[in-house]
C-alpha cells in the first residue's frame, strides 16, 4: 500500500498564468462585428417600428429597415402579428354560427360604452346588500291562465286550440304551488331551478311551457311581503326575463339565419315570412297576459325582438310601457320595474333617452305614493322602519338616474339637480342623483349639495348615507380648491354625530379617502382620531374590520412617506383596534407592502423603525406551529425587506445592535435570521473597507463583536445546509477581517457539524440525497483552507485532517464514491499548500506558506498524508474492480485520480508516474471511457511534453495507449 | 311503412283576402314507393251557428236558422290512382277565393256561439288494407278592406257613485271619481284600443282596473233571436292603489282570430263591447260598458 510516494509538482502561478492568456488582438474601431451588428440595427429597426406604427401592433413594418437580419429573414411581417392583423377584422365582421349570441351581447355592451357601469356588476352588490331572514315562499299557480284563455268551455274552439290547452293542462295539471317558509337561499335555488327549467322546456320545444314559466316568475315581483328581499328577488327574476328574452330573440334570429347568417346590423326588410310571424305570435300572445306586470315585464324581455318586424317598434314601445308603468300601484315594484325598462332600454336602444327621462319623470311624479296610506300600512304590518323602506329604492333609482346621466349634457344634468330641489330635497333622490351623476359634477356643486342635505328632512332617508354618497364622488373627483376644507368640515360634523358604530363607519370610511387625498396628517390624523373614538366604546371595531382595513389601505395609498406616516399620533393606536390575529396580521401585511414598494432608500428614522419594528413583530408573533411553509416565507420576506431598508449609514455599531434587537424579535423565522447573519457580515466587510482593510482597536473589537453575533446566531437555525455555507462564510469574512482565532472556531464549527448532515433532505418537498450538497460544500470548504494558517497549538494541517477524518467517519451512502471523491479532491489543496507561493492569499493574514516557509517537514507532512489518501483511492479502485457492474464507476474514479495527478502530480517521480500509466491503463481496461476525452487529454500531454522542464511527460506519453475500438 | 301527409301553405301567415288564391303544397313523405286509389283536396269555408244552453228549448222552432251555413266550397282532384315514388313529394295547388252569386266571405272568427271557419282539406284514399289517410288545415280570410272613412267618435267618460246604473248599492258606495276617454270606438281592427283613465281620486284604495273585452253574438232570425255576451280577454291596466291624478294608458291589442269586423246578417250579429271594470278594496266592482265597431281597413 505505502507503494506510492507522493511529490507535487512545482507551480509558478504567474508564469502559467502569462501562458494562458491568450494573444492580445486589439480590435479597430468600425470592424465588422457581428454581434455589434445586430444590435445596431436592432435598436434602429425597434425604434423606427415604434414611430412608424400607429397599430397596436408593435413588431410590424420593420421591413423597411433592410440591415436587420431577424426581420428580413421574416419577410417584413412576423407570423404573430399578421395573425392578429388578421384576426380583428375576422372578430368584428363575420360571426361564426356558433357562439353567435354571446358575440351578440358583447356587442351590445359595446354599444353603451366601457365607462357605463354595467348591470352585471350592481347585481352582486344588490344580492349581497338585499338580504333578509324572513321565510319566503313562492306561489307558483301554473294552471291560472286557463280563464284568460279566450273561449272558455267552448266546444267550437279549433282542434289545435283545443289539443295545445290540453297540452297545458298536461303539464302542470292546473297545479297551484305555494312554497311556503323558504330560506333566502332556498328562494334563490328555486328561482334559479325556474330558470333551468326555462330553458328545458325551451330546449324539448315546449314554448308555451317556457312562457307560463316566465309569467309566473315576474308575478312573483308584484309580491312585496318580505319587503327587505324585494331588491334581491328582482335581480333573480330578471335573470331569468333576461335568460327569456335571449331565447326568443336567439331562436327567430336563427330562423332568418337559414341561408346566411343574419348581419349584425339587419333591417326588417332581411327578416323571413316565417321569422316575422313567429315574432309576431310572441307579441300577440303577451298582450294577452292578463296580468299587468307580467305583462310589462315579458314584453321588456322582449323588446329587442321588436327589430324583425319594424323600424320604429323599438322607438314606439319604450313610451308605451314606461306609460303602462303609471298603472302599477306599489310604487317599490313600479320603480324596479322601471329600472328594468332602462335597462332593457339601454341595453337594445341606448339612443333612445326620452324615454328614460320620462320614466324618471313619472318616477318623480309616484313618489308621493310612498306616504299613501297603503304603503304605509304595509310598512308597519311588515314592522319596517321607513329609513329602511326608503333605502330598498336605491338600487332602481341610482340605476335609473345613471342610464340618464351617461353621458349626458350638462344642463340636462342641472335639470334634473332643479326637479329634484322642487320635491322639497328628497333625500332618497338626492343620494341618487349624488350616486348616479358624474362624479366631477356632483364634486364641483358639493357645497350646493351639503346646504341640500342640510335641508332634507330628518325623519326620512339617514343622512349619513347621503354624506357616504357625497364622500364617494368628492373621493373620485376634485371639488373646488378653496371649498374643500368647508365640505370636510361640514360632513365631518355629521359623520361625527352618527351614533350607530356602523352606520359611523361605513360613512366615515368613505370620507376617509377625500381627507387623504387633499389634506395633510394633521387632518387625516383628527379623522383618526374621532374613528378610535367612535370604535373604542363596546368593542365595536370587532363588527367593522373591513371598514377598519379599507382605512388603512387608503390612508396607505395617499401616504407613501412613513416618517410622516408615523408621525401621525393616532396611526399606531388606529393600528391597535385590530385585535383579531388574523386581521391584524392582514393589516401589517399591507403596511410592509406599502414600505417595501415605496420606501426606495435605506432609512434611520427611530420613528419608521420602531413602528416597523413592531409591526414586524406583530407579524412575527402570529407565526405558530399550524402556519403554513407559504405562509412562513411570505412574512419572511416582508420582514427581510425591512431589515434591507435599515441603514446607520457610518454608525456600525447601531446597526449592529439594531440586528441583535432585530435577532430578538424575529426569532421564529429562519429567513429572517439567515437575512441578520448576512447583514452583519456585510456590516464587517464595510467597516474594513471603511478602514481601507486595516483595522484599528476599535474596529477590531467591533468586527470580532459581529463574528460573535453569527456565531451565536448560526446554531439557531434548523436548516443544516444554510448552517454549514453561513459557517464557512462568516468563517471567510472573519479571516478577511484578521479575526483568526474566530475564523477557527467558524471553520471547526463548520467540520463538527458535519456528521449531522443526515443523508437525504427535502428540496421543495420532495426528498433529495443530500450528497451533492455536501461534496459541493466541502469543495468550497477546502478552497477556504488553503489560506487559513495552522493554529499554533494544534497540530499541523490541523483542520484538513479535521475535515478528512469527518469524511472518512461519515456515513456515506453504501454505494457511492462520494468519500473517495473528496479523498480526490483534497489532492488539489494539498498540491497547492505545498507551493512556495500561494495561489491566493487574504491581505494581512499570514497563510502557511510564511508560517513555515515551505520547511521540508510540512512538506513530507503533506506528502504523507497525500500518500494516505491515494492509497484509499486505490483500495476502492480495487473493491470497484470486484464486480462488472461497478466497472464502469471504476474507470471514471481513475481517470478523475489521473487527472489530479496530471495536474498536481510531479511525474518525475517513478514511482508516481508509474501509477500514472497504470490509472490511464484502468481507466481504459473496460472500454468505459469516453475516447473523445481521452484523444484530448493525449493531445494535451503532447503539447505539455514540449513545454520546457516537461520532457519527462513525454516519456510517459509513449507509454499510454489509445483504446483501439474493437 | 310510414308516410306522412301535409298542407303547407305559401303564405306564412295564412290570411289571405277575397279574390284572391290560395296557393301551397301537398307534401307527402314517405319512405316507399307508395300505392294509392287517388288524392283530393277540399276548400270549404262554413259558419257554425250554435245555441247556448239556456235558449236551447225556446228557439227549437227555427232550428233551421243554426243550420250551418256555407260560405264557399271547391274540390279538386290533385291526383289519380297510383303510385307515389319514395321520399318527398310535393304537389302544388292553387284555390281561387271567389264567391259564387252574392254570397260574401266573412272573415274568420272564432266565437263561442258564431264560427267562421274556412278549412282545406287533403284526403289520400288507400287500399282497403291500409286506413285512409286526411290531413286538414285551416286558414284565415280578412274581409275586404272598408271603403268608407273610419270616424273614430273618442268618447270621455267620468264615472262616479252617481254616473252608475245600479241605484240600490248608491249609498252604500264610497266616493270616487274616474275620469277617462277612448281615443276611438270606432276601431281598426289591427290597432290597438287606446285611451286613458285616471283615478281623480278615491275614497278607499283601488284593488285593480281591467280592461274586459266582449263579443256579443245573436243568432236567430226575425221571429226570435238568442243574444249572449261573452268575455273574449281581460287585460289588467292598474294594479294597486294608483297615483291619483297620473293619466293611466288604456291600450289592448285585439286578438287574432277571436275578433272580426263588426258583422250583422240576416242569421246572426257578431259585436264588441269593452268593459272598463274596476275593483275597489272592498270588493266593490264598478263597470263603465262602451260598445265598439270594429271594421277593417
């Protein structure tokens, strides 16, 4: 075994670094460069592209620019843009058949515009706002329209007469249904049943079903028990006028579509015989609807149906039913059901305004209905307050008055503010014209509209609310400058006096938004203020925390600068109301998203980070054993963002102690740590390169004081992996910063450490051999301990054989080469110790090289223990060589020693350059080696041999044999 | 063997006029050659006369007069005996609709006690074995359009406790006052009856006004005659307790087929009346009747 006597070979690191560096070809200005090329023209063509094209379209039209060889190569227009080029045209024009109704809405939509806040976004609103708890019931009378029909008991009546009312019997046996005691939720799966049963029967043909279904359905909306429901209820029913009225128009537009698709823009003249009579059939058969509201209802769904058969039907329609309205007694259902014609209206004819305006006329004019006698016998019967009953309009009325408001004129504006003066302020329409009209409108007249509010009565519709819709249009648009802070003044005064804690918040949050955005801290700070007030007596911020929250995120979004921030007195104790973890959490969330994204340079304020500190710390407390990984890592980085942002810029040792603090309070989260030990090793490495590399006392202590700080902080951590590289880092910056006996103690911590490192880790959840982690760590590990010096006491090579014989007691996997693999690689390290003249050095720490001045001791030292380490490569070499299978595994370990001893090796030694050949010869014995590398590698040696003080290779070149392929 | 028989007119809405021809096709579909002993179609249009229960007994004397009466009839032989190839066949045909001497042609109705009707009818005679097969379809005749200008004489009404018939309930009656007009009871059959009511006011609240539309129809001659008055529709206008003051639409579509031009003959009277029915909450029911004449244009 002690067969093999190991001799380095001699390096010079300069001259073999001269020889590397290849000939100095200094290239001329103006020479052809093909990468410069490309990116010229590129700029060029991307520049030109974006002025030439007006299109959306932004990679078109670089043809014109030849130089470019991307965009010839392309012929002018790439592939995607043509496509798209290619594929508006084909979206506007032709209509394939199939998904022709959705395509249809999507135009209709259109027609309105984008900023016309569409109905499918009220209705959610309306559904969630519009709740009650009542029981509700259903009645459904299927079989009542027997008596409308027209010759009753008649035995004259036609066969097909006869046979359809047969049919109708049939179906629903002239069933009365009444679902009594039903849920809200119950009702609305019942409606929505209604509505898959529609289109069922609409499906197996059964129309007159389909119809039935759809009269019934808009009786139900002249049901006004459980009044609370009634806003909800008519969004469900309408669903399915809505879903009704599709199907009708859907099924005649086919009909005309025989041939050829029907234009979207059609005329009557394109509709068929068959189509118009059907159409015609609908029409006729809902004027006979007996009842009124179903009646009006039905005929709105299909109002758009009225296009196949004249012109003006459309134009002549709307008037007649927002007239028939007048009919309708309740003036709740009346009112939706007008906000339903305005819908419909402006949905199929959005130029039809007069319309509209008469329905808000007529409105005006049935508004006096609500203190008729019947309404308010209603009222008490149902016990509903008249606030209450006033707010169940809203949703109608602001739907109303925006289809009015849409883009409409000015004076036709101040028309309406005047006719709505004229009804003695009513409040209700007043909070809808300020929901419904422009925001800059209502925004520039806001002082007009306070003194209206003022002037309403108490006893009807809140106030509260009227400010919370006042609040929101001067949120959005910006009343007169020198108004602003009156109208502050004036609505804070009323939202102060709210007694409801609700009530209070949802208006007070809305104005919230108009304080931040025009005033400073000192404002937003008394709103604050009066909010702790109004929240604090009976816990009541538990029932608004989403009101508390949106505070937050719209002080935040106003307020990017923390110290002013902070400075507000009532921020932090606002902060306090939150006492729900999960809320709180939330809220501190948002604040760090707001730091990190807006506080751009690093900051000392003591006020910003103490009250990050403990908002931090907030987060960080809310962290137990049940948080989730994602969960864990989010906080994390939100804190380390944080912990980014602090600088003491000169003063070291604040920031030092703000990392100690920062250790204290962030304990749980290990990222947060990892983040301390960084910035404290990085806090060392500026101060020595503040000292420009010397360290005076001072500094010195300061730098061994940060040493300690990892060191004690590194343990804490579970992750062993994040513990060996922090190790060896702060090992590394200790050795930077002369700190030897602390560079030791990392380092020997590192080398302890490692038979812990158990055999499999999870990477991203999934269980992993931890083995590569640790050959690369420790490669790393032995690059560092080139220049780490022998301590004095211990023996020499202290730390290597430290190392060597943690890797020779560790458990390494029973079939690898892991352990000889590092046996391999510390060949290297211990070539280049054994140089005259290192390598590397660290500025002002001696490295062995001085320490022994290459004694011959340390030298056969060395070289001993090198021996001993090729002599277990080669014993492995020969458990390999057992078996077939392990060959190939064999070859690779001898090729990889024969490198190293290529390498490092001085193969003027016999002995040595005797087990040179040998390996090559192993390497090649099973034909396991790539012939591709092994031609190199000859072709190398031959070129070495011929190198000065190398001819001995060449010797040893002969002898080495290519592998012939048999 | 399957085969189906149909008629299918030219028209998609079947009406046709006085003069003119009614045109169409004979579709058979059958998936065999199909073996036959002839077609025939028919046209016949016929009023049915009948009597209600109740003057059954009295007017048994003049039985004759509820005879049906004829108004036109035409047979044609589409096709011999033979065979009709496989797959779809259409056969046109074509009815001149014209009267024979002075007979006129109603329009159809459809009535209780009165129907006008006018039929076509196709008949496929088969071998004894297989049924005989006969497809029937009706279709619609408009009256020649009126000559004369149609004066649409609006009237006005108001109706009060004291503007009613019924003087015995008069004092037990709360106050109100209805005001309202007809733009025409001289009407066009394809328009609609419009108008306007409005409540003045009320003493108890207003349950619901409808529009109630009836048909008077006679039958008999002058010896005697049977007169019954039935409700064709009902169409609410006001539900609940209206805005007092706020002019409320009266409008109601006539409906096809159950309404025709006001029609006199020596057998039998077909007239319209509306109704304008009003419901209080104490189930008071207040009826302002306006007979209508209805023609064409």
């Amino acid at each position: 075994m002690a067969a093999v006597q190991w001799r380095s070979s001699g390096r010079s690191y300069d001259a073999e670094l001269q020889r590397c560096r290849p000939e100095f070809a200094p290239v001329e200005f103006g020479d052809y460069h093909p990468l410069k090329a490309i990116t010229v023209t590129d700029s060029k063509t991307r520049r030109g592209a974006r002025k030439g094209s007006t299109s959306s379209s932004c990679s078109s039209s670089s043809s014109s620019v030849p130089p470019d060889p991307l965009s010839s190569l392309m012929d002018g227009t790439d592939p995607l843009s043509m496509f798209a080029a290619a594929e508006t045209p084909a979206i506007t024009h032709s209509v394939s058949a199939g998904d022709l109704g959705r395509k249809k809405r999507e135009k209709e939509e259109e027609a309105v515009g984008a900023d016309f806040e569409p109905w499918s976004l009220r209705r959610g609103e309306i559904l969630a706002r519009f709740t009650t708890t009542e029981k509700l019931s259903i009645n459904l009378f299927m079989g009542s329209d027997r008596g409308k029909d027209p010759s009753p008991g008649s035995s004259a009546v036609s066969e097909k007469v006869r046979t359809r009312l047969e049919e109708l019997d049939d179906l629903e046996e002239g069933s009365q249904r009444e679902l009594l005691n039903l849920s809200q939720q119950d009702y609305a799966n019942r409606i929505e049943e209604l509505n898959q049963s529609l289109k069922e029967a609409w499906s197996s043909d059964q129309k007159v079903k389909a119809l039935k279904i759809v009269i019934q359905c808009s009786k139900l909306l002249s049901d006004t028990s459980v009044i609370q429901f009634y806003p909800s209820k008519f969004v469900l029913i309408t669903d399915i006028l809505d879903t009704f009225g599709r199907l009708v128009f859907d099924r005649i537009w086919t009909m005309c579509s025989d041939p050829r698709t029907l234009p979207e823009s059609f005329t009557v003249d394109d509709v068929n015989d068959t189509a118009k009579e059907t159409c015609l059939n609908w029409f006729f058969k809902i004027a006979s609807i007996r009842e009124l509201l179903p009646r009006l209802y039905v005929e709105a769904a299909i109002l758009k149906c009225n296009r196949f058969l004249n012109k003006s039907g459309i134009q002549e329609t709307l008037p007649r039913l927002t007239a028939m309205i007048r009919g309708i007694g309740d003036p709740l259902v009346a009112a939706y059901a007008r906000a339903y014609l305005c819908r419909v209206g402006i949905e199929v004819a959005p130029q039809l305004k007069d319309s509209l305006n008469r329905n808000f006329f007529d409105l005006l004019g049935s508004l006096r209905q609500i203190s008729s006698e019947s309404v308010q016998n209603q009222l008490v019967l149902q016990r509903v307050e008249v606030p209450e009953y006033l707010t169940l309009y809203s949703p109608a009325i602001n739907w109303i008055l925006q289809c009015i408001a849409y883009r409409a004129p000015e004076p036709l504006l101040m028309e309406m503010m005047e006719r709505c003066k004229k009804l003695g302020n009513n409040a209700l329409l007043l909070n809808s014209v300020m929901r419904a009209f422009r925001a800059e409108f209502v925004a520039a007249r806001a002082t007009d509209f306070i003194g209206m509010i003022k002037d309403c009565d108490e006893a009807g519709f809140p106030k509260h609310l009227l400010f919370g819709s006042l609040g929101r249009s001067v949120a959005c648009a910006d009343p007169p400058e020198p108004e602003r802070l009156t109208i502050l003044n004036e609505a804070w005064k009323v939202v102060t006096k709210v007694r409801s804690p609700q009530d209070y918040i949802n208006c007070a949050e809305i104005w919230v938004e108009f304080t931040c955005r025009h005033f400073t801290k000192r404002e937003v700070n008394t709103v604050l203020a009066d909010i702790i007030k109004h929240m604090t007596p009976d816990r009541a911020f538990e029932d608004a925390y989403p009101q508390l929250q949106s505070v937050i995120r719209k002080v935040l979004t106003y307020f990017h600068d923390f110290s002013v921030l902070f400075s507000m007195e009532r921020f932090l104790p606002f902060l306090d109301m939150f006492q729900k973890d999960s809320v709180r959490v939330e809220v501190c969330r948002s604040i760090m998203e707001v730091f990190i994204k807006h506080q751009v340079e690093p900051t000392r304020d003591p006020v910003i980070l103490n009250a990050m500190l403990h908002i931090c710390k907030t987060m960080h407390d809310s962290v137990n054993a049940l948080t989730l990984e994602d969960e864990k890592r989010s906080l994390s980085l939100l804190i380390i963002g944080f912990i980014r942002m602090v600088s003491f810029g000169r003063d070291f040792e604040q920031q030092l102690s703000f990392c100690v603090e920062a250790r204290a309070s962030f304990c749980n989260l290990e990222a947060v740590l990892v983040q301390l030990i960084h910035t404290v090793n990085t806090l060392a490495m500026e101060t020595s390169s503040v000292m420009r590399g010397s360290h005076s006392r001072k500094t010195a202590a300061f730098v061994r004081a940060c040493a300690a700080y990892s060191f004690i902080t590194v343990p804490s951590l579970s992750s062993i992996f994040s513990r060996l590289s922090l190790y060896l880092l702060s090992g590394q910056v200790a050795l930077a910063n002369q700190c030897l006996s602390q560079a030791d103690a990392f380092l020997k911590a590192a080398v302890s450490l490692l038979p812990e490192v158990p055999r499999s880790i999870s990477v991203e959840g999934k269980l992993r051999s931890s083995e590569s982690f640790l050959l690369d760590f420790i490669n790393n590990f032995l690059s560092t301990l080139l220049v780490v010096p022998d301590h004095p006491e211990h023996g020499v090579l202290y730390l290597v054989r430290g190392l060597l014989n943690m890797v020779q007691d560790y458990t390494w996997e029973e079939s690898g080469d892991a352990k000889v693999r590092v046996y391999i690689s510390a060949l290297p390290l211990l070539a280049a110790m054994s140089q005259e003249t290192y390598l590397y050095s660290i500025p002002k720490v001696d490295s062995n090289e001085t320490l022994y001045g290459g004694d011959p001791k340390f030298l056969s030292e060395i070289n001993k223990l090198c021996e001993t380490l090729i002599g277990q490569v080669l014993d492995h070499l020969k458990t390999l060589g057992r078996d077939e299978q392990s060959a190939r595994r064999q070859a690779a370990m001898a090729f990889s020693l024969f490198g190293v001893l290529l390498a490092h090796g001085d193969l003027r030694n016999n002995k040595l350059s005797q087990l040179f050949v040998n390996l090559w010869n192993l390497s090649h014995k099973h034909g396991h080696c790539e012939t591709r590398v092994s031609v190199r590698t000859l072709e190398f040696l031959k070129h070495q041999s011929q190198q000065a003080d190398m001819s001995h290779l060449s010797e040893a070149v002969q002898r080495l044999a290519l592998q012939t392929r048999t | 063997m399957s085969v189906t028989l149909d008629i299918r007119l030219k028209r998609a809405n079947k009406v046709y006029h006085e003069g003119e021809v009614v045109a169409g096709v004979i579709l058979l579909v059958c998936k065999e050659a199909l073996q036959h002993h002839g077609i025939s179609l028919s046209m016949e249009g016929l009023v049915n006369l009948q009597l209600s229960s109740k003057s059954v007994g009295v007017f048994e004397a003049f039985y004759n007069s509820v005879k049906p009466i004829q108004l036109i009839s035409s047979n044609i032989e589409v096709a011999k005996a033979g065979k009709i190839p496989g797959g779809r066949t259409e056969i046109p045909f074509e009815f001149p609709l014209t009267t024979k001497g002075n007979k006129v042609l109603y329009e159809t109705y459809h009535g209780v006690f009165v129907n006008i009707q006018y039929m076509l009818r196709c008949d496929m005679k088969r071998s004894l074995l297989a049924k005989d097969l006969s497809r029937s379809c009706e279709f619609i005749v408009h009256s020649q359009p009126q000559k004369a200008k149609v004066v649409r004489t609006p009237v006005s009404f108001t109706i009060t406790p004291d503007t009613l018939q019924n003087s015995k309930e008069r004092s037990t009656l709360p106050k109100f006052l209805v005001r309202g007009n007809l733009d025409a009871t001289n009407c066009v059959i394809s328009q609609p009856l419009t108008g306007e009511v409005v409540v003045e006011n009320s003493d108890v609240p207003i349950k619901s006004i409808e529009l109630q539309l009836v048909r008077v129809e006679t039958c008999g001659c002058a010896e005697g005659y049977a007169r019954d008055a039935t409700e064709i529709q009902n169409i609410q206008i006001a539900e609940g307790d209206v805005c007092h003051g706020l002019p409320i639409p009266i409008y109601m579509v006539f409906p096809r087929l159950f309404i025709c031009p006001t029609l006199e003959t020596t057998n039998f009277k077909v007239e319209f009346e509306v109704n304008v029915v009003m419901m209080l909450h104490d189930d008071h029911l207040i009826t302002e009747n306006f007979p209508l004449k209805l023609c064409r244009v």
